[in-house]
C-alpha cells in the first residue's frame, strides 16, 4: 500500500480540515491528484523556478489524524513560484526531464491551480493518506 496524495485549492484552513477524511474530491474541492506521482510540491516549485528549494519556506501541518491522514498547507512561496511558472517553462522542463503526457498535465494542472489559489488569495493544501 502506497500513499495517497491530492493537492487542492480552499477558502481557508477550516474549509482545508474538512477534507481530512475522504479527501478533497469528496468535497468536490478544485484538486490534482498526484497519487504514486508526487508528494513534494516545494521540490517542483524549485525545478521549475529555477530557485533554490531553501527560498521556500515549510508547509504547515493543518490538520493530522495521527494514523493514517493528514493535511497540510503549502508554504505561499511554493504557491506564488509555482503560478508564475509560463508555458514555455513547462515545455522546456517535459523535455528536460522526459516527462510522459500524464505528468505534463499534471503538472500543468498544478500550475493551474497555483495560479487559481494566488487569484482568489487561497492556498495549496496537500492532503495525503495510507
């Protein structure tokens, strides 16, 4: 068993809490799922930036049923790099790094949904479950 991870946009920490359970599709929640893909959003920002990944700053534990789920928020750093990344950007790093159309969408699909959390001033939650 591997673990399960979706990032996903929210109105704030409270409305992010109510995912911990089922997760942000069941809430019907903008998300991108990412499972068996990606666990670590501050990384790509940093690839795709061009940034070192010590200019982001931590995410921050929202919500932990201390078993099995969690909730976190991403650092507004992360959120605001990765919004800023372009097209051409994308392009280049698929093909630097030989990426599959799968991941090309979604990493675009997080870009995205950074550039939709940064136009409605919301976060990036990361949920994650076992």
């Amino acid at each position: 068993m591997g673990v399960l991870v979706d990032y996903f946009t929210v109105d704030s920490e409270q409305s992010a809490r109510l995912a911990l359970s089922g997760g942000p599709e069941a809430l019907n929640l903008p998300y991108v799922d990412c499972k068996g893909w990606l666990d670590d959003l501050d990384t790509l920002a940093a690839e795709l930036s061009g940034r070192d990944l010590s200019e982001f700053g931590d995410s921050k534990v929202v919500i932990d049923d201390g078993e099995t789920a969690g909730v976190e928020l991403a650092a507004p750093e992360t959120t605001a790099a990765l919004a800023a990344v372009d097209d051409a950007r994308l392009r280049e790093y698929a093909e630097e790094e030989l990426l599959d159309e799968f991941e090309i969408e979604r990493i675009t699909g997080l870009r995205d949904l950074a550039r939709e959390a940064v136009r409605l001033n919301q976060g990036i939650y990361r949920w994650s479950c076992l």
